[in-house]
C-alpha cells in the first residue's frame, strides 16, 4: 500500500498543508496566527465561556491556552472579565475590535478553500464535504469521550501499556461490537 493514497495520510496531510496556506494568509493579510484565528472563532459561537471549557472545544492544554489568551488580551482581542458565580474564574468575551475580524477570517478560509478546490466542479467540491461530514459523524459519535480523553495525551506508544489505556481500549472494543 501507498501512504499517499491512503485515507489517514491524505486527511491529515491535506489538513496540515490547508492550516499552513491559511497560517501564512492570517499572518499576512490579519496579522493573527490560525491559532488565534481558531480562538476568536470559537469565543464568537461560545462567547462567555470560561478558560477551561475554551481550552476543551480547542482541544489543547489549559496552560497552553492561557499563554495564548494573555498575549490576544494585550493585543486588544479577548477580554476576560470576572465570571459572577466563581470567583476564581474568568468569562472571554470578544472586543469591538474582534468582532469584525471575524469576517474577514471567514473570508480567508473561503480563498483558501477555493484554492484547495481547484479543478474540482461546484458539485465535486459540495460532495467532498458531505462525504467528510459523514466520516466525520462516524468518528466523532462512535468513540466514547472518556476513550478519546484518555488516549488523545499519549505522543509515545509506550505509554500505551497502562491500565488507563486498557480500560479505554475496551470501551472501544464495545463499540465496535466486539467483547
């Protein structure tokens, strides 16, 4: 088999090389990184939510995100204002200069989009999307969250030989029917 042909390689890779032709056109043209693009996305459709529940949609560390918020703070992007029912917390909200930039993030996904779409017909491109989307609500309802939790922080396959590890691989096995 070729790597290059295969489903996991071609997903991922097209997905590396869209973020990077998106990073470059942010950092040009907004002079935010995808990653900070990622961030005002998600606190426009959450806004409100507190660091810890922004950093699991993100699906990155807390302390990661933290650093990240700090810096988008200072920039004038986010602000964090104090959550009423924690005082320990803080709620994000998007500034009034965030709020148009979003457009414009939009836009920029959409010429990336149509750059990665060329050659393909109108309709080939809408196939395309609907066909990930079902392989994407496959994967995404199919796994059991504690399953995905649990192995999503391991980079090292040694750390695979825990007891953690052999309790979320038997949700899986149920999943797939198996016992």
């Amino acid at each position: 088999m070729h790597f290059d042909r295969s489903f996991g390689f071609l997903v991922h890779d097209v997905a590396r090389l869209f973020a990077r032709r998106f990073n470059q056109r942010a950092l040009l043209f907004l002079g935010l990184t995808r990653a900070q693009c990622k961030v005002l996305g998600y606190l426009a459709r959450n806004e409100g939510i507190n660091q810890a529940g922004l950093a699991d949609l993100l699906e990155i560390k807390p302390m990661t995100l933290v650093r990240q918020i700090d810096r988008m703070e200072e920039d004038g992007w986010i602000e964090r204002r104090p959550d009423p029912g924690d005082r320990r917390a803080y709620r994000l909200v998007l500034t009034a200069k965030a709020r148009p930039i979003l457009a414009r993030i939009l836009e920029l996904s959409t010429e990336v989009r149509d750059e990665a779409f060329a050659g393909l017909s109108e309709v080939e491109g809408q196939d395309l999307i609907n066909l990930l989307g079902r392989v994407h609500g496959n994967l995404s309802h199919r796994v059991p969250p504690l399953a995905v939790n649990e192995l999503a922080d391991f980079d090292d396959p040694r750390d695979l030989a825990t007891p953690r590890v052999a309790a979320a691989s038997a949700d899986l096995s149920l999943v797939r029917g198996r016992r």
